[in-house]
C-alpha cells in the first residue's frame, strides 16, 4: 500500500544548514561585540584627551600652567622686532634701502 509518510524530518542536510547558521550568527555576534568594545573605549579616550586639552586651556588662563617656550619669552622666533627680523636699530637698514638715522 502507497501510503504518505507521516514522518517527515529535514534529515542531514536540514541539520547541517542549521548548524552553518548556528555558528555564523555566534562569529557575527562575537565580532560585532568586539567592535562595540573598541567603538566604546576609543569614545572614553577621545573623552579623556578632550577633558585634558580643556583642562590644559583653563590651566594657560589662569596663569598655574606650564607656558610654552616661546610664550614665556614673548618672541615668536623672530630675532629682532621688525617684519624682517631687524630691529631697527643703529646700523640696521630701513625697508627703503636708506641707513637709520
């Protein structure tokens, strides 16, 4: 007699598919948690160099932070006052091409 089964499985290859899924979806969760991870902790440190540069900022206003090199001084890196790195003082020449007075 040409009955129908009644007994119906997916069989190997419904267990294999289930199985590659399985361990796709856990690799894809273990990576996209270490992303969050990493995503998290570069966030503090771009906080902290933040909180650090502000800090940095109110200690120049105040007076109580280190002065950069040339602040201290009050030059620029120039040698002298003028544009051209003269002062204009006696022997120096004037823009003109005439000594100074």
């Amino acid at each position: 007699m040409n009955e129908p089964s009644t007994v119906v499985s997916p069989g190997m290859w419904g267990f294999v598919a289930f199985f590659v899924l399985a361990v796709s979806l856990y690799l894809l969760m273990r990576n996209m948690n270490a992303r969050m991870r990493r995503m998290s902790y570069r966030a503090e440190q771009l906080q902290r160099e933040a909180e650090a540069e502000q800090e940095q900022k109110r200690g120049h206003k105040d007076g109580s932070g280190a002065p950069d090199p040339g602040e201290a001084t009050g030059q620029d890196g120039a040698d002298g006052d003028g544009p051209d790195g003269d002062s204009g003082g006696a022997g120096g020449s004037r823009q003109d091409g005439d000594p100074a007075p």
